[in-house]
C-alpha cells in the first residue's frame, strides 16, 4: 500500500541552532501542517512537513525518542539520525496535547514492530543452525541435502534523502549559473541596478518576516506579563493561605492538644501546605521559562536592527549604482554625437576627395592629349 497519512496538524516549526544548541531558528514563515505517515511495507512511523515543495521535518520515530512539552503551547524531540530537535508551536493547548498523545501512541507501536522483526530474525536464524547440525552428523556415505536456509532481508527506514533528494543533488538544483559578461559598459550598468534591487527586495522581504514575528512575541510578552502579574497575586494569597493554615494548626494545638482529631487535621494541613508550595514551584519554573522567551524576543529584536541597518546600506548602494549608471549613459550619449560629427565630417572629406580626384583626371587627359599633338 505504500505511505500513507494517519494524522495531521498545523503548527509553527523550528529547530535548534546548531552552533550554540540553545537557540530556536524557525523553518517556516507561518503554520504548516505536520503529518504523521505509516508504511506499511516497513513498519515505519514517521513526521514528515512540508513547506511548499521543501521538506522542514523527515523524522522517523525509533523507541528511543521523547516527546516533551516544554510549555502549554510548545513541545520538542530530539532526532539523533537528524542530528537536531525539532520545535513544534500549537495554536491551543489541546492540539498540543493530542499530538503528544499520537507520538507516544505510534512509538509504543514502533517498539512492538522493532519486537516483531527481532523475533522473526531469531526464528529464521534457529532453523538455519538445526540444518548445519544435522548436515554434520549425516552418514559419510550419504550426501547432505543442497537446500540452505535463507532469510528474507530487512529493508531499511527511508532517510531523509527519500523525501527531497540529497543534499548534493538540492545544492545543484538551487545553484545558479553565473551569466557572461558584457563587453560595453552600457550593457553592464543595467545588471548591477536589477541585482541591487532584488538584493533590497530580499531584505525587505526578511524584515516584513522579522516585523510580523515581533509583533508576534511582543503580543506574547504582554500576555506573559499579564500572567507573571496574576501569578503574583496568587503565590500571595497562597501565601496568605499557609500562613492562615499554620495559625490554625498552632491554635488547635494549643485548645485540644494531642488528640487524634487535631492530629488528622494537621496531616491534611500539612498535605496542603506541601501542594501549595508543589504549586509554588511550578510557577517559579514557568516564570524562568518567560524571562527565557523575553530574551529572545530582545534577540530577535537586535537582528531587526541589524536587518534593518544592512536594508539603509544596499538602498545607499543602489542610489550610488544608479548615479554611476546615469554618467555612463551620458558618456555614451557623448561617444555616439561625437561618431556621428567625425563621419560627417569624412563624408565632406571624401566627397571633396572625389572631386579632385576627377579634377586630375580631366588634366591628366589634357596632358596626355598635349603629348599626343606635339
């Protein structure tokens, strides 16, 4: 039956930058849909995207990897055959979480099929073995039988290679050839405009990009914000509660004494004021893992300025090209009247050669016809 698709979604992709291994870099401009397939010819699970005609995830799930939420709308896994993780932004919570349920369902199947094809390995090994024993101990006289035990060999996973070509083969494809060069400078001066200009266009293009994203995490550091501020209030009433509840513990210690009833209620207090500060805890991580995401929005920021600043140095570029451009085609403009004056004025030359050329021809017959008389 081939690959076909069990699930998919939409979400944000990214992957770890290879240098610092900290950062996130986004693979994709917008929400793309992330599918999970199943060969069924190989027993493979995989998570394939597609961005376009571009492959940004070619993930083959082994029983080894992990799938883990980082926060509510965020999880990542590590892919070793890859050599990076993958990011995965979801619109809500839910979509999140249904995915993470599909990842460990399919892993689960992909540790029971890596099961099978061992057991099946096995088997197919132990009649092998029992044929060599037996071939030994036949009679010298008699022949051992010609038929050999063989089996069937494992195919394996696609590669990443399979989806969009190998990394040679998409160099190639995406080189391109350099053009020849031009000989007049007239003819040179229009290149070097049209690449500026597409050079300013690339920028531009990448800042509109940079823009939206900033837009996108400034709005979620407002709502980041907003949840520090709540958070806060709530680890203060929390607070308030702990100390409430260490009050009462010490009052019905002090009217009751060590009855079993105070007692109890002292274990369920004692209970609660753990859960608290279980809570207590989980906020204090989710905070960190805000002041990690304000940082990189002050980082994406700082490549906006940068961006920006490279934009103001090509259009400075461009603005120099076309005053160069305007000087050559005066200059051409000049050569060309200045042709059209000198084959003028060889024009005049030449007829006022022809002219004396036949005035000294009509001598010469004169001459000649002098020389005949005398």
């Amino acid at each position: 039956m081939g690959e076909q698709p069990i699930f998919s979604t939409r979400a944000h992709i990214f992957q770890i930058d290879p240098t610092t291994k900290k950062n996130w870099l986004p693979t994709s401009k917008h929400a793309v849909t992330v599918s999970y397939f199943f060969d069924s010819t190989r027993n493979v699970y995989r998570i394939i995207s597609l961005d376009g005609s571009k492959a940004v995830i070619n993930s083959t799930i082994t029983p080894n990897m992990t799938f883990t939420k980082t926060s509510q709308k965020f999880g990542q896994w590590a892919d070793s055959r890859a050599n990076t993780v993958y990011g995965l932004g979801f619109s809500c919570e839910s979509h999140l979480s249904k995915f993470a349920e599909k990842f460990a369902e399919f892993k689960e199947a992909a540790r029971l099929a890596k099961e099978k094809s061992q057991e099946k390995m096995e088997l197919t090994s132990t009649p092998s073995q029992g044929s060599a024993v037996r071939r030994n101990v036949l009679p010298a006289n008699k022949p051992a039988s010609k038929k050999e035990s063989t089996s069937c060999p494992l195919q394996s996973p696609l590669t990443p290679e399979s989806v969009n070509g190998t990394e040679d083969e998409r160099a190639a494809a995406g080189t391109p050839q350099p053009a020849e060069a031009r000989a007049e400078p007239s003819h040179n001066a229009i290149p070097f405009s049209h690449s500026s200009s597409s050079i300013g266009k690339h920028w531009e293009a990448e800042l509109a990009a940079l823009k939206g994203n900033n837009a996108k995490l400034t709005a979620a550091l407002l709502e980041s914000t907003a949840n520090v501020k709540q958070w806060k209030q709530q680890l203060a009433a929390y607070q308030e509660e702990a100390e409430r509840l260490h009050k009462r513990v010490t009052e019905l210690e002090c009217v009751s004494g060590q009855t079993t009833a105070v007692k109890s209620e002292k274990t369920e207090l004692n209970r609660t004021i753990e859960e608290l500060e279980a809570a207590l805890k989980a906020k204090e991580h989710e905070l960190e893992c805000l002041k990690v995401e304000v940082q990189s929005a002050n980082q994406f920021q700082s490549q906006r300025d940068s961006l920006t600043q490279k934009l103001q140095d090509v259009e400075r570029r461009n603005e120099v090209l076309e005053v160069q451009l305007g000087e050559l085609e005066q200059r051409v403009d000049a050569n060309r009247r200045e042709r059209e004056v000198f084959r003028q004025s060889l024009r005049s030359l030449l007829q006022l050669l022809d002219g004396k050329i036949f005035e000294l021809t009509e001598l010469r017959d004169a001459l000649a016809k002098l020389l005949e008389c005398s």
